[in-house]
C-alpha cells in the first residue's frame, strides 16, 4: 500500500465541477489502493481577489493581517472537496496549516516551513479517511497564521511528502509536465520523462514556471520523487528525482528564458578593492534583488561592471546606482530594460566539454549578439537584446537535439 | 479604563467603506480611554455565496466540512478591519476563534460555547493592542472547527464580554435600538431605552430579530449589558440590561408579531393519559419544532388538541399527524397555514392585574378573532387570521400606551 501526496492548483479547482473532477481523480488514486493526502491551493482568482481588498484598505498591509485574509481562499477549496469525496461515498476530512501543524518561521507573506507533525494525518490515514490539506498556510510558534508565498502550496505538498515519508509527490498542474522549452515558442518542444532535481531547480528560477523553487529544493533535500502532470487528462507527466546514470548521457535537457530582467552597467570603475561591495550595499538594503553580475578583467586600473535585477525594480534600482556612481568615481551608469536572459539546462554538462562554445556558435551564426555570459555547473546562461529571444530559443532547441526525438513521450 | 466589547453584523462590514467607517467607529472608543475589542461577522452576502458553494457540491454537505467552509468569512473581515486600524496609526490585531481560543461543543453548525481562554487577548489589550474578533466561530477539543449558528455573532461578543468581565457589550446591526413593536407597521413605535434580558428574550423569540436569542440568554446568564445600536448613525440605542424598578412600572414595553408559523388542529381525540405523547412523538423524531400547545377541558370524553409549527415544516408535520390521527382515533385532523402569533411582552405585567383581559377587549372592539392564547409570566400571546396582524399591532400599541409618548427618545 504506497502513500501518495497529490496537489492541484489553482486552475484545477477552479470552479465547482472542476472541484468534483478532482475529486474522481482523488478516488480513483484511493481505489487503486493507495493511501492519499490531497493539497490544494485556493480557487484560481479568489487570492488575487482577497490581495485586492487588502490592498484598498492599506498599500503596505501590515503582513500579519495580510497573510490572515489572504490563506482564507485554501479553506475554502479543502472544504468543498472533502464534501465531495463524502458525497462520493468516501472518508475525507479537511485540514488547516495549524490542524495538522505545518509550523513555520514568523516571515509572514514568506513563511518558511520548520516541522511538520504527521501523526494526526497519519492516523486518519490509518484509519481509511483521505486527508485534504490546505496548502500555501502554516501556523508559527505563537499561533500566528502564515502564509509561504506564491505557489507555496508545491512546498507544502512537498513538505507533507517529506514527513510522511510518502512514495510518490504528484503536482496536478494546468500543463502536462515540464518541456524541453516553452511549447509557445518551439512547436517541437517536447515532454521530458525525468529531469534531475538540479536541471528543475535551474530550469525553475530560469523561467520555467512550473514548480516553485522552493518546493523543488525542498524535494531535493529530502529525496521526494515529484511527478508534474495535467489535472485534466491522463497523460504521463514529468519526474523530478534524483539524477541517474541515464540523465548524465543527456548533456542538456532544456532552452530556457526569462524576459523579466534588466541590464545596469556602471562604467570605467576605478578597480579598486571595495568597489563592488560600496555598489551593491544600497541596493541590498533597499531590498533588490541582483541575479547575474559580471566583472570584466580591468583596463588602465579601470573596469566595467553589469549586473541585471528584475525589470520591477529596475527604475529604482538606477537610481540608486547613479547616486553611488559619484562616490566610487564611476565615469558612468547606463541601463537597458530591452534584454532576455537564454539559458540551457542539463546534468550532462558536468561531464562533456565544448557546450558553451557550441552555444556561442550557434547564436552568432544567427547573429545575435551576446551580452553577458554567466555560468553554473549545469547550465549556461546569455543575456540577448530582447527582440532576438525567440530565435535564440528556436535555435538552441534545435541545435541541441531537443526536438521530438522520443516518439513514446508524445502518446 | 473601561473594557468595551463591539460586536458589528454583516450590513455593517458589507463592503471596504463600511470597513473604514468601522474602523473610525473603534478608533473613537479606543481614544475615550477604552479597551476594546470587536467581534465581526463576515460580509453580508459572503456566507450565503459560500453556503451556495456547499450545497452545490453536496444537498446534504458533511457538517464538519460545511463549518470549515462557511467559518472563512469572519477571518476576511477581522484581518480587513486590523488592516484598516493599523493603516490610522493603531495597533491592531485579528484573532480566530481557536487563537483566542474560544471552545465549543462538536455540534457542528450549531455549536455551543464551553469556554473562552481570555487570558490571550487581554494580554493584547493590557499592551494597547485592540483586538478583532471573529464572529460565529469556535473550536472544539479535538481542534475542528466549529460554527454557532446564523447570527452566531451576537452570542460570540457576549460570550467574550462575560469571559473578559467587560464593562460593556455593544451590539451594532443595521437598526437604532430595540423598538415597541415594527416601525414599518406602527409608524409611532418608539425606540426603547431600556429593556431587561427576559423581555428582550421574549421580544427576540416572538419575532423582533434584534439579537439572536442565545445570545440574550448569556447576557442574562452572566449580567452582561448589552447596548443595540446602529453603526450607520450616532443615536443612542437601546441598552439590554437586569430588570431594575423602573421596567416594573411599564407594564407593556413592545408588540410583537410572528407571521412564520401555522396551526394543527387534532379534533375530537378521547381524552386519554398518554394521547399528547403518542401525537408528539412522531413531530420530535422528525425533527419538527413544536410551538404554542392548547388543549381544552373535554366534552364527553373528547377533547380538541391544537398546536403551531414553523410554516416551513407545515406539510410534513401535518403530514405525520394524520397518520397518528388513527391511532389515536381523533376524529378529524385540520391544518391552516393563514395565521399570525401576536405579543405583547411586559416586566411590570407581573405585577399588574387584568392585562389579559384588557388585551382579549382591544381585540374584540375590532372584530378579532382570537383562536389560540398562550401565556408566560411576562407576556401573552394571541392567534389571530394572518389578515388581522397589522391591525391587532396597531390597536395594542396604541391601547398599551407605546405609542411615541417620551420625547427624548426620538432625539
């Protein structure tokens, strides 16, 4: 009898009937002699919906208040499909972040999850009910109602997997599992089988917006198998596990991109020890994020630094760099919000040479220009003018091998 | 330092505007030197748009369930109200039923009170913090959530009121105060002053849907007075209070009338021991509700049996009756749903004689008829046609002397 933790988002519970075919889904799950624990998240707009009344009452809403209305849409969903699998004829009880407790950190709007009592799940369990828990909510150590942030329901699915000791996490998702690249983009973009929890942690901060991060690290740790797939058919979907032998042959997995950063250079930086750090201290503080920073080697005791943030932040965060750039006698600060980030993902990258340079190749055949080059050890990432992001895409998928080679995977 | 309990219904926190005009309404008690604490239900229309939820899903929903889902309106309009206040510069902060906590019963969707831990919130409010309350919520021991019941509100701030000893429970609802009988039918009903806990329960029970009766039975248990009034202007409202010299000079304080229930009557039934209990006992295992009895002295061994319903179990109940009719050889069975219950309701008739009499001569002058009488120690009760009710009220409110005498109440 295996144990499996099954999370349906937003989309999947959108509306009543929607709510009942994920409650089929559940009882087929149980008929198949499984025991089952369900995460849900809230209907798909209710939390938005809950951010606007919060924001018409307050622009910067005390987070304590905020997460308290905002984790109202989960209990909701829990609720109604409880009642369904009931209706159905089976057990089914639903269960609040401090029901069961997930407790977490007091970082409320950000929570992180520190322990999770399983007992009590357990026991229902045990004793045939299908236990429906609400995602996204935790309770910290005062009582206090959290929330994990946005797609938090993934961890908390994750999360519960981990303590339980489940066999298997599936995160029932509008799309049907993770693709070499954006199928929008690439008609022969195809469905991957697996991907390593490295590659999905790269491929889900790179843009790939199918798990979130967190949930993908927290997998990671704790070795929980994920399956992503549709909630609306029965195609297999993707798995996220540990890295094997096989994944190490494939030297790259995925095109990626991201549209949402923006370029800040700082020009002819006296190149000096400190710099970098008298740079980038306002903007820690003013709480901006900086993803990729490149140092070129310096000239005449002068050196060029680039850094990219996300696009939100970028008016602000030129501005505060141009009010530094005086103080480190920068000779100038230029910005350019009209760029995308390309990336390729892939474990193989550990043990095969020359990728990047065939990266390189393959964009400057095609022309484009790169602008920024940052690098891990399975993946390598470019920044290009945004208008050439497709191409670069198109180009990559195609150069790597990435096109519907596996025939099985399209069934 | 007076410690005051607010409690708002539903028209009250209807939209983001009401929520700030409440917010301002708090604020003002908070800067009269008060604590405060305020008890919110959820907005108006919410719990109904989630009660059409559950029944979508399921006709007869799991009641564990349905109180998990229809408990989330209350959590959205304290965070709402805590998020307004500390938007003015207060510090505010919104408690669930189970962080106060306040302990039920598990009698799901009609649970009742055991006991409130106030130990929690005033703590808060000793530190200047004032405290919003969720309404109609609760927690049972094993730690599910629990609902109190449409105008569950009520009972939670009274019930909060007697656990913190505060000096003041206040009620705010949509009218002024408690009236001496439907303005909408007496158009010189006056509001009262005053008007003691048992007068109010009979008021409440016979029709007057004030404040929910639970709720008057806890500010009478406790000694909690209870002030109704409107949030939507400043006149002062009625205070629900200990019976006090005063009230005993009035002998009549309000008319009121009840047009929700119909009558059975079981004719000709051998006046035997036992022929009450085998009549009732189908209407109880059904779970029908049985108000006003009467039975007559008997005529050669047989007697009349005559009882009222709610209009809406009408059907069923007489439904249930003819089948005992047999049994019980009554002769006939008849049912009329066209009737009104009309009350007057008064502390002082306990010491004043011939009120009855007076009541039955009012009537009569106009050509009422009087089909049922039920009394208790403060207030008598007439079935009359259902064609009668505006008129009875008006010729009693005017007989009682109700009718706008004291000036300073229309202030």
């Amino acid at each position: 009898m295996a144990l499996i933790v099954q999370k349906y988002g937003g989309t999947s519970v959108g509306n009543i009937e929607r709510i009942k075919n994920v409650a089929r889904r559940v009882a087929n799950t149980f008929n198949e002699n499984n025991r089952v624990v369900v995460v849900l998240s809230a209907m798909s707009g209710e939390t938005n919906k809950l951010v606007g009344y919060a924001n018409e009452v307050s622009e910067f809403p005390v987070s304590r208040e905020y997460d308290m209305i905002i984790s109202t849409g989960e209990q909701v969903t829990i609720g109604l499909l409880a009642l369904a699998l009931n209706e159905m004829g089976y057990r089914a009880k639903s269960f609040l972040g401090h029901q069961v407790p997930i407790v977490t950190d007091s970082q409320f709007g950000s929570a992180r999850i520190e322990s999770i009592g399983g007992e009590k799940i357990m026991r229902e369990l045990k004793d045939g009910v299908i236990a429906v828990v609400a995602g996204f909510q935790g309770v910290d150590s005062d009582g206090n109602i959290t929330t994990l942030g946005r797609g938090g329901s993934d961890t908390t699915a994750v999360a519960l997997a981990a303590a339980l000791k489940a066999d298997l996490c599936e995160i029932y998702t509008d799309v049907e599992g993770v693709y070499t690249t954006d199928p929008n983009i690439c008609q022969d973009a195809r469905k991957l089988k697996k991907i390593s929890y490295d590659e999905m942690l790269e491929m889900a901060s790179l843009g790939a917006k199918v798990l979130q991060t967190r949930s993908v690290e927290f997998a990671k740790k704790y070795e929980v198998p994920v399956m992503v797939r549709s909630s609306f058919n029965d195609a297999p979907g993707t798995l996220v596990c540990k890295e094997d032998a096989e994944m190490e042959k494939v030297v790259v997995s995925g095109v990626t991109y991201n549209k949402d950063e923006a370029k800040i250079s700082v020009l002819r930086v006296p190149d000096r020890p400190g710099i970098a750090a008298k740079l980038f201290r306002p903007l820690t503080e003013a709480g901006i994020n900086v993803d990729m920073i490149v140092q070129n080697i310096s000239h005449d005791a002068h050196t060029d630094l680039t850094f990219t943030v996300s696009k939100s932040e970028f008016k602000r965060a030129l501005k505060l760099v141009k009010e530094t750039a005086g103080e480190i006698e920068a000779k100038d600060v230029v910005g350019d919000p009209n760029i995308a980030k390309v990336s390729i993902v892939g474990a193989g990258m550990r043990s095969h040479a020359g990728i990047a340079s065939k990266m390189f190749e393959v964009m400057s055949k095609e022309g484009i220009n790169i602008q920024m080059i940052s690098t891990s050890e399975i993946k390598i990432s470019c920044v290009v003018d945004v208008k050439y992001t497709e191409l670069a895409v198109r180009v990559l998928h195609e150069a790597f091998g990435l096109a519907g080679e596996v025939a099985e995977e399209t069934e």
